[in-house]
C-alpha cells in the first residue's frame, strides 16, 4: 500500500515552544483552560485529556531545535504521534529519501521539512476523549425537551485539532507532507492555503499552510496559531470571556468580529494572541469530521472564510461573494500556485487587497 494512502499519523502528539518568560506563559495557558501537568524554573508541560501537550521551553533550552529555526517566542517543533513502531519505522525511510533524520534516543525521529519546519515523530497511545454536547432544538425539533442545556463553568479544551503555518511554497508543504507522512487533501482556499488531514484522524484539518504571497504574510516559513478542540459554542464564548477578564489580547475582536464560523470546514473558532507575540491560540468547536470518502474542494476565499461573523472585516461582506466552490478530486486548482522560484511572488486580484485584520477569517 502507498505510504500516502496509510493512516498512521494519530495527530498532533506535542508542540514545543520556545519562550522569554515563562511565568507569563505559564499563566497565559493555565488561563486559557489547559491541564498544567508539570512546571519548573526552565520548563512547563500541559496535558490535555487526549494526551496531546503543549510543552513549553526556555528560549535557549539545549532541548530545542538547533539553530533556532524562528526568531523570538513561538512553535520550536511539532511532534506527530505514530500508530506503531513499525510505521515509524516506515515513515522515517520515506523522509530519509528527501531529508536527514536524526535518531534520539528514546526512538523520536527528527528532521527540518524542505520548507524550513523543524517536525518530530514518535509513537503515541493516544489516550479516548470523553465528550459532550446538548442537544440543539429548533422550531420543528425538540431533542432537548424538559431540560435545560449544559451549564459550563470555563472552557476546558480536550484534543489539539489543528496547526497552522505561514509557507514559501504551500503547495510543496502539503506535497511533502502527503508523500511522506500519508496526510489528506481535504480542501484548498485558492491562492491562500491548503487544508490536509492526518490519515489516523477524523477533524477536518490537522495542519492547514497559508501562502506567503498574501500582503498579510512574512516572505518565509512562520507559525501562525494553533487550534484547541472544545465541546460547543458555550465553551468557547466562555473560554473568551475569561482570557478577556484576565487581560489577555483577543485578536479577533477587532478584526473577524470575535467568535466566528467558518463556512469551509464550519468550525466555530475564537483567537488569543500569545504572550511575546508568539502566534496564538485558538479555540475550536463544531468542527467538520472526514474521512477517506472526503471529496477535496476549491474555491475562493471570500466565499470559504466565513459564514456569519459580527462586524465581519469588508473584503468578506457585501452581495459580490462569489459562490465559487468546485470538487478538486483532480488537483486541477493546485497548478496556478507551485512556485517556479523561491521567493516571495506577486499576488493580483481581491487576495492583493487582504490586510493585517482580515488574517483571523482566512
């Protein structure tokens, strides 16, 4: 069986960030509704209840990528958890045809994907999640008859759904990723990013690459936000209301109008922006879950960024969104984008005119 055509990539097992202070982000992360499942002067770790972490470093740490792949605060590396040894062992041959791996010792395959991304792979038992949501009622149906909805208290996110990265060259990004590691073409944001799924998973998008030809995006390879699975809609406003209480920056108040949905993969999401400028973290609920009977789809940004938002920014609002959404089974929509040179390359049209507040609806 083709590799591209295996499930063995489980998700996102950790992400490792490197940090200027840590008792600032220690508090970012305990405030924003992650387990802290241990901390110390040089090193903090939460666990969510998938068994994902999010395991924060020193800027410096010997333990981080060397040279330090990104300036400043920000994702170091994030590590894939594998199904087996045995793919393990079969991805890591697939990479070492195209790039150096590196052996840790405890079996952690290592190496720095062509765009620049420093990744790791390792086994992981990825521990059930146990989930729950009430029943919605509409005018015609009633499931949640005599009863009241669930009443939360804080949001508590359970899984890590999703990374997201600024590339030089998205298309190859994704290539890479599908030829060596099995991940899916779910969807394709024409001229802004490809969407793609890890085969041993079901949300919609397990890493999503943004082109570094938009106006809003620096010309190299750059960590962008990293998304947090939550139960509903009530978990996640009241996720955002708490990092409001606490001072924390909510970076889509101002710019895709605060909690939104996207129409693409329908997922409600909400941005927090990270202490140090680091990327940010977002809140993820209602997502689409796909699997290999999943038809790629192309279209134009306007019309897959967002379905409804408040105060939704300009580009995304008025009567000339094009409903322009085609299956892509072919990859026909992948061609006017693979780059010819590095380097940043001109963009025309309505992606031209994208600014710093459209950058959350994309």
């Amino acid at each position: 069986m083709p590799l591209a055509q295996t499930s063995a990539v489980l998700g996102v097992q950790s992400v490792v960030f490197g940090v200027s202070d840590m008792a600032e982000n220690v508090r970012f992360w305990t405030d924003f509704g992650l387990p802290l499942e241990s901390e110390s002067e040089h090193e903090a770790v939460f666990r969510l209840q998938s068994g994902s972490r999010v395991i924060l470093l020193v800027n410096g740490d010997a333990r981080l990528p060397a040279p330090d792949p990104f300036a400043g605060d920000g994702i170091k590396e994030t590590v894939w958890g594998i199904d087996t040894a045995e793919n393990l062992e079969t991805i890591a041959a697939s990479l070492a045809t195209e790039v150096q791996v590196l052996r840790d010792a405890d079996g952690t395959v290592r190496c720095v994907c062509p765009d620049g991304q420093p990744i790791a792979l390792r086994v992981w038992n990825k521990r059930p999640v146990v989930s729950e949501a009430s029943p919605v009622n509409t005018p015609s149906s009633w499931p949640r008859f005599n009863q009241h909805r669930i009443w939360r208290k804080k949001a508590v996110p359970k899984t890590i759904n999703h990374v997201v990265f600024f590339s030089p060259d998205y298309v190859g990004s994704f290539e890479f990723y599908e030829r060596h590691l099995g991940f899916r073409y779910i969807d394709h944001s024409k001229g802004t990013g490809i969407f793609a799924r890890a085969g041993g998973t079901f949300e919609h998008h397990s890493i999503f690459w943004v082109n570094c030809d938009l106006p809003i995006a620096p010309d190299h390879f750059k960590f962008m936000h990293i998304a947090f699975g939550c139960d509903d809609i009530d978990e996640v406003m009241l996720g955002a209301n708490i990092m409001d209480n606490k001072g924390w920056k909510n970076t889509t108040m101002n710019t895709s109008g605060g909690i939104s949905r996207h129409r693409i993969s329908s997922a409600i999401y909400f941005y927090c922006e990270m202490p140090g400028h680091a990327g940010e973290a977002e809140y993820h609920a209602d997502t689409d879950y796909v699997d290999d009977n999943w038809v790629p789809r192309a279209w134009d940004f306007k019309f897959g960024s967002l379905l409804w938002s408040h105060n939704a920014p300009a580009i995304f609002r008025g009567d000339d969104i094009p409903w322009d959404m085609t299956f892509d089974h072919d990859r026909k929509s992948f061609e006017p984008y693979r780059r010819a040179k590095p380097g940043k390359q001109p963009i025309t049209g309505d992606l031209a005119n994208l600014t710093q507040e459209d950058e959350h609806a994309i």
